[in-house]
C-alpha cells in the first residue's frame, strides 16, 4: 500500500525517506531518520518498531544488511513486513516479504534502498531508481522527491493516493544549526499528495534555506527597502543615505515577521532568494490595491 525512496547523499553525508501511499498520514509510520546514523522506512503492515529500533542498531555500529538479517530474526510477522535501509556509510538494504500484496518488491544499491507493495507494476520502483539516478548531484531533499513523483506518475499505489512524506536529517542542517533535523514535511489526506509535498518544500527552501550568496543592497534597493519598512509599520521613518542601525533593525523585524530568519544578512547586505521574495510580495500587495513602495 506504500512506496518509498531511503538514501543517502554521498557528499554531505545527509539521510533522507520519501513516502506515498494510499493511507492516512503515511508520514506518522513510515519514515525513520537521524544523522550520522541512517535511515528507515517500514511499510507494508507496519512494525512501527523497526524505525527506532533500526536507527539505534545503526547508532551501534551494524550495518543495513546487518539490521535487516536481525529484523528477519526477531520478528514472527515478518512474512507481512517491507523495509528499506541505508546506514551512515550509505549500505543498503531492502527487504519484501512473502506475503506482502502484489505487486511487491524493491532494490537496492550503494546510498539508497527503494521498495513498495500493492503498486500498479515493477515500473514504479524502475522509475524511481531512474529519476535518482538522474539527479545526482542536487540536494538530497530534491532527489527523493523526484524519485517519489517519479513513481507516482509511473502509477504508484494502485489503489489510488492519500498522503505523502519527506524526512531528512543531516549534522547542523536544522533550524539555526541547532539540530540536525532538516526536513520534515507531511501531507496527511490530500487528492495528490506528491505534487502538494512539491509545493511544501519549495516553501521549506524559502523560508528555512540558507543563503547561497549575498551581495551589496544597491542604492535603489535600499530606497525601495526603507519605503517598503516604514509602510509595514517596523519604522516611522529612516533617513537617507547608507546603511544604518535604525535600517538594520527595522528589516530584522520584518524579517521575523515574514520568517526569513534564515535567510537574514546583516550590514546592508542582501540573499537575492529573500529580496526576490519580498519583492514579490509588495507588488501583490500592490495588484490587490494596497500601498506600494515601488
């Protein structure tokens, strides 16, 4: 009833999961990750236990074929069970019971394990392999969902969709560098779940990406700034002129407001990503009959 993509990115060391499904909140089960220590989904009449478990045998030091032999040990369901592993030095495994619903199977190989069960066809898991691969090179939240479309598109689940889920983790990747978990995005009964998982992260890259490079405000972007601050109420007025504290505080506020902390660049320097956006922003304002600074 779930198909799934488990990897690793082989240059930052990050671990990830993608989900579908045809079931509620597919996000609340499946997906398992933790940094410096890999990643798990279990599917297909879910042992919930097996992510937590897995990731602290992974913690320990086995490896993901290790892991699965000992899931295949301990568990009389295992008949029933799916799962896909990749640990911390990016081993892979994945495992389709006997009695899983066809159609059910998976493959794996170095950095990533991907598996589904009641899917229309072996073209899913052919397609999500495809589009992985194809990606090489891009940040690891992007590879997995457009594995995950991929198998979407390639005819998923086959009793139809539900929900979706992305999860990743990587050392200082979380908000303000403080955790190490970077992504996680659900979406729990929707027409098409992958496609609204899409809209999700590019909101997530906005908001809580870093910026890849700054630059100089110009100085008809700082007119432009200090108009568009005083008429969101962060200043009552600000001079002309360079960059100044009362500029540097008033477009702090707004950038808490608009939850651009991330993005944030002191001393009159800007991320052209956060510009680009609050740009945007006023001349929506502005088309729906608001004041505008431009």
């Amino acid at each position: 009833m779930t198909f799934s993509i488990v990897a690793r990115d082989p240059q930052t060391g990050d671990v990830g999961v993608a989900v579908a499904s045809k079931f509620l909140a597919v996000g609340a089960l499946v997906p398992w990750v933790r940094a410096g220590a890999g990643a798990v989904a279990t599917q297909s009449y879910v042992n919930p236990t097996f992510g937590p478990d897995g990731l602290t045998l992974f913690q320990s030091g086995l490896s993901a074929p290790e892991v699965s032999a000992q899931f295949q040990h301990d568990d009389p369901g295992i008949t029933q069970r799916q799962y896909g592993l990749v640990d911390a030095a990016g081993h892979s495994a994945t495992y389709t019971g006997p009695e899983c619903h066809a159609w059910a199977g998976g493959v794996a190989r170095p950095d990533v394990a991907i598996q589904g069960n009641i899917l229309t066809g072996p073209e899913v898991v052919d397609a999500m392999l495809a589009a992985w691969e194809a990606s090489a090179g891009r940040a690891l939240p992007a590879r997995l969902l457009r594995a995950l479309r991929a198998g979407d598109d390639a005819g998923g689940d086959r009793r139809g969709r539900q929900s979706a889920a992305l999860r990743c983790a990587g050392p200082g990747r979380g908000y303000g560098g403080l955790s190490d978990d970077w992504v996680d995005l659900r979406v729990d009964d929707h027409q098409q779940p992958c496609h609204e998982l899409a809209r999700l992260l590019d909101i997530h890259d906005l908001l809580f990406g870093r910026p890849a490079q700054t630059r100089p405000l110009t100085a008809d972007e700082l007119t432009w700034l200090r108009g568009l601050l005083v008429r969101r109420g962060h200043a009552s007025h600000l001079p002309d002129g360079p960059w100044d504290a009362a500029t540097e505080q008033a477009a702090w506020a707004l950038y808490g407001t608009e939850n651009l902390e991330e993005r944030w660049v002191p001393g009159g320097h800007v991320d052209p990503v956060a510009l680009a956006y609050l740009e945007r922003r006023d001349r929506e304002i502005d088309d729906q009959g608001g004041p505008s600074t431009r």
